[in-house]
C-alpha cells in the first residue's frame, strides 16, 4: 500500500517519508508537498531509500 508520512519537528524541520513506491515515483509523489513545505526545489534535501533504485519489471527492448 502506498502512503505518504509527514513528521514535523519542534524545531520546524519537517521530514516526508514516501512508503510503498518504486522507483522515481515517490519523487512525483511527494513533489507539490515537498515544494509547499521547503519552498523551493534547491531547498529539499532528499535521501533515496533502495526503493527508489528498484525497477517495476518492465523494460523495453528493440526487435529487429
């Protein structure tokens, strides 16, 4: 199941936590709320967990 975590901390840092994606899609994901919350994209600090190098299986070849 996919869901999206977000923590905010006393501090004001808040952190985004995209759960049960594969590949780049946690990043289109969670792109409006991390815009929103950090206010630029040179602000968002992103950390990859290994789901986001995984691939769905499907790949694409040439046939002659």
């Amino acid at each position: 199941m996919k869901k999206i975590v977000i923590e905010f901390n006393p501090d004001g840092v808040s952190k985004i936590d995209a759960q049960g994606f594969q590949g780049q899609s946690c990043a289109l994901a969670t792109r409006e709320l991390e815009l929103a919350l950090g206010g630029s994209p040179t602000d968002v600090d992103r950390k990859p967990k290994p789901d986001f190098y995984a691939t769905t299986g499907n790949t694409n070849s040439l046939r002659n």
